[in-house]
C-alpha cells in the first residue's frame, strides 16, 4: 500500500522542505497531523461516488456523480474534509490524456 512506501515517504518529506509544509512535525505527534501519508482515492462507479480510505474496512458511497463532474464532486468531498483555513493537502486526478 502506498501508506507503506518508504521511498514515498522519503520523497514526500523531503519535497515537503522546500515549501511551507514543517516536515520535522511530520511523525513527531504533532497536533496537526492526526494522519501521516494518508491517501483517499475517489472514484465513480455506476453512478456513484465512492470515498476509498485505506483506513476504513470498506468503499464508503458519498452520493451521485458521473464521469464528467466527478472532479468537482471530489473537490466537495475534500473540501468537507479540511478545515477552513488548512493548506497542507496535495490533490492528485488521474485522467486519460
């Protein structure tokens, strides 16, 4: 899994130093960080968006979307998740060129 990857982690870290992300919090029980290196993916599948968090037992169904607007219902999804003011998030689509 990728939570499992060191050379992620490794590369992630040390991309993380040259921004304004405070890498050394990073492990250390920092009270920002409840999750270090935690992943969720969002997909479509039959009509449905579906939230796949490696640290819940199963998919969780988040609602409808489709194909074409499965970005900005991701973008929903995530923006619920943060708080209003956190910056120290990375967003990745993976999308047929």
């Amino acid at each position: 899994a990728l939570e499992e990857d060191e050379a992620l982690a490794a590369s992630h870290n040390e991309q993380a130093r040259q921004g304004d992300t405070r890498a050394e919090d990073f492990g250390q029980g920092g009270a920002a960080f409840t999750a270090v290196l935690h992943f969720i993916c969002y997909v479509c599948h039959n009509g449905t968006l579906y939230e796949l968090d490696g640290l819940r037992k199963g998919p969780v169904a988040k609602g409808p979307t489709t194909p074409h607007t499965l970005l900005r219902d991701t973008a929903r999804e995530v923006t619920r998740l943060l708080p209003p003011d956190e910056l120290r998030v990375n967003l990745m689509a993976l999308a047929p060129s």
